[in-house]
C-alpha cells in the first residue's frame, strides 16, 4: 500500500526527456527579446520631440457647445415640412 502512494506519477520518468532544458531555451529566448523591444522602444521614445508643430490643444466644452438633449422621441424635420422617410 505504502509503495503506491509513493509512486513517481509525474510523467518525468522518460528516458531522453528533454522538456525542462527545452522550456529554459524558450523561456530565455523570450526574456531577450522583451529586453531587445523595451530597449529599441525606449529609445525610439527619446528621439520624440516635446511636442509637434501644428498641434492644437481641444477647448474644453461647455453647456453651450453641447447639443440638446432630448426625450427619444424627437424625430428631425424635413425643410419641406414632410415626414422623415416618406
């Protein structure tokens, strides 16, 4: 009874197993390359100028620069005074 509770289950137990040092390589392949991105992005960063020409800060909208508000069942007029989609 005791030697099946202590029994090695974990599937590691195959000859020529390679999945550990296999997920290191990968895992180490990606830490690199986050490195390579966060460094080319970072300087990418510090070749941005303060600000761009020709860039205009949006005014704040007030009350008055707001449209109507209105119930849901305003329908838009027509110039010639008939129904919308007749």
């Amino acid at each position: 009874m005791i030697e099946l509770l202590a029994d090695n289950n974990f599937g590691d137990t195959r000859p020529n197993a390679l999945a550990g040092p296999t997920g290191l390589v990968i895992i180490l392949l990606l830490v690199a390359a986050t490195i390579f991105l966060i460094r080319n992005m970072n300087k990418r960063l510090k070749r941005l100028p303060e600000s761009f020409p020709n860039q205009q800060v949006p005014a704040m909208r007030t009350e008055a620069d707001a449209p109507e508000k209105t119930d849901g069942d305003h329908r838009p007029e027509r110039e010639d005074g008939a129904e919308p989609g007749a």
